[in-house]
C-alpha cells in the first residue's frame, strides 16, 4: 500500500513537471506573438508620421497621393490591431506606439527638404519602413493559428505591399 502511495505520489510530481514546462512553452510563444503585435503596431505608427510628413512636403502630386494612402490605411490597420489586442486582453499603452520612431529619419527629411531632394528621399525611406513593416506582418502571419488576427495581417501585408509597389522607381 505505501508503495501505491508513493508511487501515485511520484506520478503526481511528473505530471505536474510536464505541465510546467509545456504551460511555460505555450505562455513563451504567446508573449513572442505579443511583442511582435506590438513592434507591428510600433512600427505602423512610425509609418503614419512619415506619411504625415509626406503629404505636407512631397512636389510630386502622385508621391502625394501614395503618401496619403499609406497614412489612411496604415492608421486604419492600427486601429484595427489595437482593437484586437484590447479584446484579445492585451493593451497597447499608447506611449508605447511611439518608441520605435527614429529621430534619424527626421533628420533625413528635414535636410532633404533644404536640399530640394525630399521626394526621392521620402520614396526610400518610405521603401525600407515598408519592406521591414511588411517582413515583421509576414513573421506574425505565419506564427500565428487565430483566424480573425491573420485576416488583419493579410489586409495589411497586401496594403503594405500595394504602396511599396507604388513607390518604385
């Protein structure tokens, strides 16, 4: 009978390790989907700036219209990311939507706008933010098995990929 008993008792002790471990992988992966929703939603923010930007200093009246549109989808898509993380139970401070924005390209625009070459410069930089945006949507994409998270990367990987092709040359 005591041998039953410690027995169960061990039993009981690996059951609770495997659950451990298997409840840190799942919880682990979970936190790396997280973080990526919110460098996506970090870096769609850092996009809508430039875009701001865009349609107040590009010449070119197409480039204008591209920069419009990125701004205009790129801010529906965070609306919409957001709305599903709030849902989903997790919270995107607003503070945090801003960290990823890189003072350098600022400077990039400023100067190219005292050196007549803004239009171009914004096309370039607006082509990387697009291509790194885009591969970070891709990497979540096909991370994740929720349905209503991947139609809204698929939205905006396609809008992404949309504007991207816009603004080459």
């Amino acid at each position: 009978m005591l041998k039953r008993i410690v027995l169960a008792v061990i039993g009981l002790a690996l059951l609770a390790v495997v659950f451990a471990v298997v409840s840190s992988l799942l919880s682990s992966g979970s936190n790396s989907g997280k973080q990526q929703l919110k460098t996506i939603t970090q870096l769609q923010e850092e996009l809508v700036g430039i875009a701001k930007d865009g349609t107040k200093n590009i010449r070119d009246q197409s480039l204008k219209n591209t920069a419009t549109t990125l701004q205009l989808t790129t801010a529906s898509s965070q609306a919409q990311l957001l709305a599903y993380s709030a849902k989903n139970g997790f919270e995107i401070d607003p503070k945090e939507l801003v960290l990823l924005h890189d003072s350098a390209t600022d400077k990039l625009l400023v100067d190219a706008k005292s050196t007549s070459t803004y239009d171009t410069t914004w096309r370039q930089i607006t082509r990387t933010q697009l291509d790194e945006y885009s591969a970070n949507i891709k990497k979540l994409f096909d991370q994740t098995s929720k349905t209503e998270l991947r139609k809204l990367l698929s939205t905006s990987y396609k809008n992404a990929q949309l504007i991207s092709s816009q603004l080459k040359e």
